[in-house]
C-alpha cells in the first residue's frame, strides 16, 4: 500500500499502521530533484498491494510534518525510515545507490519461501490439494528446514493421495517441532491409509495377483483406487489396460475422469501426455 501522509493522517497511516505490518517512510521535498530516483524506487519495489510493508510519503514542506523530520533526526534528503511497533527501526538518509535501498527494504519483505507458503495454504483452503502440492513443494526445496512449511506440504500430499510421501515428510520432523498442525495433518494420514486399503480393494488385489492380465479386473481396482484417493495408482493400472486396448470398456473415460478431478496437480500433465502417446 502507498499512502500520503498529511498532519491529519499521521497517527492512524504511520504509527497506529506499523503496529500492523512495516511501513517505509520516504521523506522528500519536491523541490529537490535528488528526491525523485529514491522515491520512484521505493514505489515500484512496495507497489500498491503489498501485504507486507506499506510506503508513507511524506513531504516536508507542510510544515507541521517538518517536525517530523526533526524529531528523527534527519539530516538530509531523501530520506527513508523504516518504522515497526510505532518506532523507527532503521533508516537511510541522503541520496543512495538504488542497491543501497533494495538492500535495506529486503530485510523487511517476506521472502520466497513466505510468500509459497501463504499462497500454498490458502490453496488447500480452497480445496485446490494438487496445485498446493506443487506450491508446496518448491517452498520446501528451498527452505528444507522450516518444519511449518513441511507440515503443510505433507498436508497437501494427504489431501493429493500421496500418502507414502506424507508420511516419509512427518517421520522427518523432530518431536520437539511435532505442534498441533502437525498432530492434525498426522491423523488425516492416518485415516487416508486406513481408508485406501479396504476390504474391496485387498479382495480386488488378490483376485488380480491370481490373473495379472484381466482387464476387467484391472478396470475394476482402478476405479476403486481412485475412490480411496489413490489417485496415481489407479492411473498407472488404466494406462497399462489402454496400452494392451485403446477401447476397452470405461477405461479411457474413467482415466479422463480421474484427470478431471485432480485440478492444477502437477502429475495431470504428465499422465495427460502419456495418453497422447497412445492417441496420437
């Protein structure tokens, strides 16, 4: 957010909003053309919507916010104050390079792996498990060691049918780190491995183990597999059925079906083209 901070507005835009969340405070006075690259800079690096810091611009020939500067200390402009809990916590002061400034701003901006994480929880809010997994999973790659992120991402392998992978990413976190989300996201997996090997699907195993070339058979355990979740299993025993026959029964469909049911999952592309392969 980008606001102008006026005699009127500064209590509310500038101490009682970097209670909230950081606010970058460009001091500046138009007069001044060294002003102007600074200033041009800061926009562009904060941008109207930034959820994390919001740029208050204040302009110091209004001479009530010229206490302003005076009571910081300023010497020089421009100048840039970054204020937390309704205190200043650090600042630059005369013209700068514009690395200067992206240095400084940085430490106050959410880094990557915040940024994945939000966007993957907010994902599996919506119900969108398979464009959260592959989220997730980048946040994970590049922050491995931030357990919160690896709880979520072992969340959305749950909620994805990934169950192996889930429980692989759980047994990986130390106990001192196992908290409520994680005892959460460890009884969801609990009751998804429960409930992907039912009776049906041992019986359908079995039978199946007996006459590994049934396709009728494999049909059958395929449907029941993507109703368990088990998603990716149920696409692999399809597509050795339309390899051996391109027509037989539901086959085909039931494999699009699947397809149509799994959103933005990264593996939709894949098995997408493995059937291309066959069509085309």
């Amino acid at each position: 957010m980008i606001v102008t901070i006026t005699p009127q507005n500064f209590h509310t835009e500038l101490l009682e909003a970097s209670r909230q969340k950081t606010v970058a405070v460009f001091f500046y006075a138009d007069q001044l053309p060294e002003c102007r690259p600074m200033g041009q800079q800061l926009e562009q690096l904060v941008g109207p919507a930034n959820p994390a810091v919001t740029l208050a611009k204040v302009d110091v020939a209004d001479p009530q916010l010229q206490s302003l500067a005076v009571q910081l200390g300023l010497q020089a402009l421009p100048a840039v104050v970054i204020f937390k809990n309704g205190q200043p916590a650090d600042a630059l002061m005369g013209p700068q390079d514009p690395a200067t400034v992206e240095n400084m701003l940085s430490k106050y901006l959410p880094k990557e792996d915040d940024n994945l994480l939000a966007e993957g929880l907010q994902l599996l809010e919506k119900g969108d498990a398979g464009a959260a997994y592959a989220v997730l999973q980048k946040a994970q790659q590049i922050a491995p060691q931030r357990y919160e992120i690896q709880v979520a991402f072992a969340d959305a392998c749950v909620k994805s049918a990934r169950l192996d992978e889930a429980e692989i990413l759980l047994n990986a976190i130390p106990g001192v780190y196992q908290d409520s989300a994680f005892q959460q996201v460890k009884s969801a997996l609990d009751l998804a491995q429960q409930a992907s090997d039912s009776p049906e699907i041992r019986a359908l195993e079995n039978q199946l183990a007996a006459e590994p070339e049934n396709k009728q058979l494999k049909q059958e355990l395929a449907i029941q597999y993507s109703q368990a979740g088990r998603k990716q299993e149920a696409l692999d025993l399809l597509f050795t059925i339309l390899q051996q026959e391109l027509s037989f029964g539901d086959a085909r469909k039931t494999y699009q079906d699947i397809l149509a049911t799994m959103g933005a999952d990264p593996l939709v592309s894949k098995y997408r083209k493995k059937l291309y392969t066959l069509l085309y």
